[in-house]
C-alpha cells in the first residue's frame, strides 16, 4: 500500500475530527468526511464551517465530500481515520458492511473499545481482520482548540509498518503541526488512554483545591505508574518521556482545554457523575477508561493507585476527599 496519494477519510463529526480535517486539507486537495447527522453535514455546506464544533475554523466544502452513509464513505475512501468517542464506536461500526481489510486504520479515538475492553487497533484487527501493517494510531500532545488556533502541536503516527507511518505523518505535516513515526501502536494507545485517567485525577485535586505543588508530585507519580503498566502490557523498548506519551499526559492534565480535567474538577467540587457529564454535554474519555483499565489490569495485577482512586471515586461512590487523601499518603 502506498500512502502518498491515498483518499483520506474522517469518521467522525466531533471538536478533534474537525480539527484533523483542518490538519489534512493542508495537504490533501479533497477528503471524505463522514457525519451521521444529514441536518449536521446540510447546515456544514450552508455555513461553510462545522455548526457544533469548532465553529470558528472555515472550510472549502467543495473540498470535502460529506456523507452520513458510512459505507459509501468506507468504499470510495483508501485512509480510515476513526474519530469517534469510544462508547460509541460499536454503534457506528455496525452499519459498517464494507470489507475494509485492504484499508489503512488510523485511531484518532483516545479510548478503548467498551465491554470488549481492547484497544481500538486490536478491535479492528480480530473483528474486521485489518493486518496490523495497516494499523495505526495518531496522538500526542494535541487538543483540538490550539489546532483551531493554529498554535504549534506535535503529533506521533505509530505502525508496525513504518513506511506507512512515514508516508502518513506527511500528509498531517505543515505549519504548526510537526510529526514523528513510532512502531509502538499498542503502547501509544494505551498511553492515550491512561493520560485521561490521571487528568480526571488532576482535576479532581483541582476542584479539591489542592496547589501546584501536589499538582506536580501527582503528575510525577502518573508518568511512574503509566510506564510501570504500559512496560507490563507491551513489554518493549520505549522512552516514557516522549512527547506522545509524557507530552500527551501533561498537556491533558493541566491544561484548561481538557474535558478530562474538567470532568474531575467537576467531581472534586462535589457533582455527582451523571450531574457532570449532563452539564459538559461532551464525552470524557477518562470516566470509560478508568473501568476499562480497571478490569484489563484484573489479569496484569499492576500496582495503580491512581487509577484505583479514580476508579473508587467514579464507580464505588467513595467521597474525593478520602480517596484523594489516601492517595496523597502513598506519595513521595
């Protein structure tokens, strides 16, 4: 397979399948774009910019051919790039009856496949039996806002086949987006999955009122605890402190863009879950993925405290103020 001239599509209608489609269409002349909602993709080509998300960034739409049939999408397109919240990303999947094992996957969805708990490449491998040369995942320190913006980001594409990878962070390369290739599909993924954890952790502190300084000791002790699991999950060599994976972490962490963050803030000022999730009115990534984790490491029996405590917080119904302060105690 060769990338260079391939037909990239996005599946996905969201704040970051936005902001990627702003990212391709610096290099590709034409993208496929796939939304769900026909009222969605008509008020798109009136307005000439996404009407939920991202309204400010503009778009050529002769440029983008829409379509809410994700099969006709998946036909007349070379590149998947799956954008859509993970909790829904079954649902969608099930209109899917296109073959797609010749197509090149790429997860841009920071999250696991829920019930199956599998991450997102290895879902489209045992389900749609996609070969892992034609898997990968896009991440890094990234949020879609500061892409609107056009302030400098930085994004890794992971494949075990690292041509592919190469010939795709070419097409997301321009201005204020630099790129790099990694072989580490499995640990990116789960990498991207744990950051949304400990920022739910962060902003719990947050709303706590707790300062800067635990700030940093929690975020030192999450970069531990991330590359004790992901070593243990997918033992290979890799440096933790990267950008896409320590990057990722700090960025979604602190940073006010964070739906991760603001969810635990929400939280550590004393909304319930649902309260929460109601008044975001956007997917937290961090809240399926605390479970998710959770039940994976049942088999791996990793040492994660803090992902214990989100966990007991989110699901046990145990108060913030004692789970953040048992937690604080095990810190050095």
């Amino acid at each position: 397979m060769d990338l260079t001239n391939a037909t990239v599509a996005i599946m996905g209608g969201g704040s970051w399948a936005t902001a990627i489609a702003k990212i391709l269409l610096s290099n590709c002349e034409k993208i496929n774009w796939y939304i769900r909602r026909d009222d969605r993709i008509e008020d798109f080509k009136r307005l000439g910019h996404n009407p939920a998300y991202l309204s400010s960034v503009r778009f050529d739409t002769n440029r983008i051919n829409f379509s809410s049939d994700i099969n006709k999408i998946a036909r007349e397109s070379d590149v998947l790039v799956f954008v859509t919240p993970s909790p829904y990303i079954k649902s969608h999947l099930k209109k899917l009856k296109e073959d797609i094992q010749d197509k090149f996957i790429v997860n841009a969805i920071k999250g696991i496949v829920p019930d199956e708990n599998l991450i997102i490449s290895e879902y489209f491998h045992r389900v749609y039996k996609v070969p892992y040369d034609n898997l990968s995942v896009m991440a890094g320190p990234c949020h879609a806002e500061e892409v609107a913006l056009e302030r400098l980001s930085y994004l890794t594409v992971g494949c075990s086949n690292i041509e592919h990878a190469t010939q795709f962070a070419a097409k997301l390369a321009n201005s204020f987006i630099k790129t790099s290739v990694s072989e580490d599909v499995v640990g990116i993924e789960f990498g991207s999955v744990l950051k949304n954890i400990y920022a739910i952790a962060a902003g719990i502190c947050n709303g706590l009122k707790y300062g800067d300084n635990f700030q940093a000791v929690l975020m030192s002790n999450a970069v531990i605890e991330m590359n004790r699991f992901i070593n243990v999950v997918h033992p290979i060599s890799r440096t933790i402190n990267d950008s896409v994976y320590l990057g990722d972490l700090l960025v979604t962490g602190y940073s006010n863009f964070s739906r991760n963050r603001i969810f635990g803030t929400m939280i550590g000022k004393g909304y319930s879950v649902k309260s929460a999730q109601i008044e975001m009115e956007m997917i937290a990534e961090g809240y399926y993925g605390a479970k998710c984790i959770k039940e994976i490491n049942k088999y791996y029996r990793i040492n994660t405290p803090i992902i214990d405590a989100v966990y007991n917080i989110l699901y046990e119904g145990i108060s913030p103020v004692i789970e953040i302060k048992l937690l604080t105690d095990s810190f050095k």
